[in-house]
C-alpha cells in the first residue's frame, strides 16, 4: 500500500511536468517502419556532468545547441531556476550543484551508469511488447539526465527524461539523508524500464480529475498501467492487491486492454463491457 501511495505522488508530478511541457516541446521523431528496435537513450548527462564538474562554457553552449528542449525542460520546469533567458540562469544551475554532497552525486551517476546498454535493450524489449499490445502508440524518444533527486522520470512532448541520480540502488548512501527505505526499495536501474512505461502510460491514458477520486479508484487506475507494464516486459516488477487480481480476472473478461485503459469505472479491477 505505501508504493500505491508514494507511486501516486510521483505520478501525479509527472503529470504536471507533462501539462507544463507539453505545450513546447515539439520533437521530430524518425520515420521509421520499427522504432521500437531502434531506441538508443542519448547521454545527455554527460554534457550536464561535464559543466557541472569543470564549469567548461562550451559544454554548456552543446547542451542548449544539441539539446534545447531537454535544457529548457531541466532548468526551467524541473530544477525551476527561472525562465531559459535569464541571462543568470546558467550562474543559478551551476551554483545549485556545487554542494560536495551533488558533486559526489554526479560523480557517482557517471560511474554507476558508465553503460547503459542494459537500459537501451530493456526499452527496446518493452517498446516492441508494447506495440504488439497497442499498435497505434507512438515510441518517444529517450535521453538521461542528472536533475539533484528532483524527479525521477520525466515526460515531455513525444519525449522521456530519465534522472539518472534517482536510480542509484537503495542503499546509496545519500538518500539516506532524504528518503525512507520504502520509497528507496525500488530506486535502483531494474526498475528505469519499468517507470519509464509507467509514467509513459499514464501520460496517454490519463486518469482525469486524479485527485479527486478516491485512493481505492486511483489504486484501481494505477494497477492496472502496472500490470500491463509487467505484462511487456514480461516481469513482476509492480506487486499489490489489485495487480495480482487484473493478472487472475484479466483473461476470464471479456474487455481488451485497450478498454481497460479508458473504462471510466474504477469501481472494480477489471470492469466489465
């Protein structure tokens, strides 16, 4: 029940990060026949890391030339150091990670994710399920970044951030300091592909008035993006009671998991028609 509730406050973050985005970011997805076989997360952390660590301007001048929707994004909607043309906004991004505690962090991310080629096999696994599930779903893009525990996922316009920093394994020693060990249960790199399709999810098949329904409606919502998600990647990463009943009742319905996405009745785990 506390990961029903903690994955409730984050969902509902990304929502917000995705109505405060959407309406700017415009990406140009390749046009290709299979996309899902072609996800490749662009490292964008190292540039951040980069001008993070050395203060080098031309490190800078590449994140906002080769990455400006990812920059805008990161400094204005997530770390909300202002608007992009502050001309102090630089000076504001670089002194928030001069504290010994995030330096030792980006340190940290650059050793612990030296490769990803586990992520990028992950998603592209999940994102062909997932298509095979629903055809008509776009696959977005994908790019790493370091955001000081801000966020962990973040969902753009036909794009996915993901916070390195917040993937770090539960026992890292600095989200002791503002984590309990429940929420750190699962903030380790098993469970990147799994938010990313979670979050994904929610952003297209929205819950709508989120807040107002009951926790029993919103648990009903959430559980069953997470047991679609376990579903593609073929895992039992989500666990919870009504999980566990979507995966039992699922196939004795009669409703598809297109249905069960947009069923505005959240009065049972698997409605039916």
């Amino acid at each position: 029940m506390y990961r029903f509730k903690f994955i409730q406050h984050l969902l509902v973050a990304a929502l917000v990060a995705l109505a405060a985005t959407s309406c700017q970011l415009k990406w140009k997805l390749p046009d290709l026949k299979d996309q899902a076989a072609m996800i490749s997360v662009q490292r964008y952390d190292r540039l951040e890391s980069t001008y993070l660590t050395t203060a080098d301007f031309s490190a800078l001048q590449q994140m906002c030339t080769d990455y400006p929707i990812e920059t805008r994004t990161l400094l204005e909607n997530v770390l909300q150091l202002g608007e992009i043309n502050d001309s102090e906004i630089n000076k504001k991004f670089l002194r928030l990670f001069q504290d010994s505690a995030l330096q030792t962090l980006i340190s940290d991310v650059e050793a612990e994710f030296a490769n990803v080629d586990d992520i990028n096999e992950g998603l592209n696994k999940a994102f062909k399920e997932l298509k095979k599930t629903l055809p008509d779903v776009r696959i977005p893009s994908f790019y790493t970044q370091i955001t000081a525990l801000d966020q962990s996922i973040i969902i753009g316009d036909k794009s996915i951030g993901i916070s390195l920093d917040k993937y770090m394994g539960q026992n890292y020693p600095l989200y002791k300091r503002f984590y309990t060990k429940e929420q750190t249960e699962q903030m380790n790199r098993a469970a990147i592909v799994p938010d990313c399709l979670c979050f994904y999810l929610v952003s297209l098949y929205p819950m709508q008035d989120f807040e107002k329904h009951t926790e029993a409606n919103r648990d009903i919502y959430i559980s069953r993006i997470q047991w679609l998600v376990n579903k593609v990647t073929n895992g039992n990463f989500f666990k919870g009671q009504y999980v566990k009943e979507i995966e039992e009742k699922f196939n004795k319905s009669n409703i598809t998991i297109q249905e069960l996405l947009t069923t505005s009745d959240y009065n049972t785990p698997v409605p039916n028609k």
